[in-house]
C-alpha cells in the first residue's frame, strides 16, 4: 500500500491523556506519553500505528489522593502505582463483576469498584 493511503493511519489521539500530553512523532507512527508533575504514567510509554490502529493502549496519568474505596467482599486487592491503581480479583468459588481494575486521577476514582458474585445459588439447592 502505499505510505499516504488513509486506511493507513491511526485514530487521533493527541489531546487524549488527562493529566499528561501526547507527542507524535515519526510522521504520525510512533506517539510518546507524558505525565504531567505529580502524576506517574500507568502503561507503556510508547505506542506505534500499525496497519491503522495503535499497537498499546492509551495509558492513564495517574496519582493519589482518592479516599479509599469501599471494601468488595470475597476479593483480593492488589495495590499498584503507590496505591494509585487497585487490582481487583475475586476468591475461589466467585466470579469478578465489573472491571478489574480502577485508578485514581488525584482526586476521584475512574469507576466504582467491581463485585464479587458467587458462582453458586443456595436457592438452587433447596429445590
């Protein structure tokens, strides 16, 4: 194909990244992530369009200063980016509702935290 064709580029992504900047490079292939001060980027630095779509995802700047969620039964928390990004996975015997992952922009969380749901009904027993 050749190199000017329109199928061949990538999704505007420059004014994207809250709380950061996105600098495109390479004749737009290639698009770097930046944090602004006080903020960590959570992802790759670094994206390149291939065959019209970017190969990473969007990253997220992120910081802390949230309050701390509300507790999700059955679930294990891990904490990621000094607390900035929580990792949500649910015991044996439940299943994850909702995202697994949530993060904080310094203020608020991106979403509520997911659910944990057992897999298994006491209703369906007592039949």
């Amino acid at each position: 194909m050749p190199r000017g064709c329109p199928w061949n580029r990538c999704p505007w992504i420059r004014n994207s990244l809250k709380n950061g900047r996105v600098k495109i490079r390479s004749r737009g292939r290639i698009a770097k992530f930046l944090c602004e001060p006080g903020y960590e980027l959570a992802g790759k630095r670094f994206a390149t369009c291939v065959r019209g779509q970017w190969n990473n995802p969007i990253p997220v700047c992120v910081s802390r200063g949230c309050h701390r969620p509300p507790h999700v039964d059955n679930a294990r928390v891990t904490l990621m980016y000094r607390g900035a990004v929580l990792m949500y996975d649910c015991l044996p015997g439940y299943t994850l509702e909702g995202g697994a992952s949530i993060y904080c922009d310094g203020r608020r969380w991106s979403t509520e935290p997911p659910s944990c749901i057992g897999k298994f009904n006491i209703s369906s027993f007592c039949k």
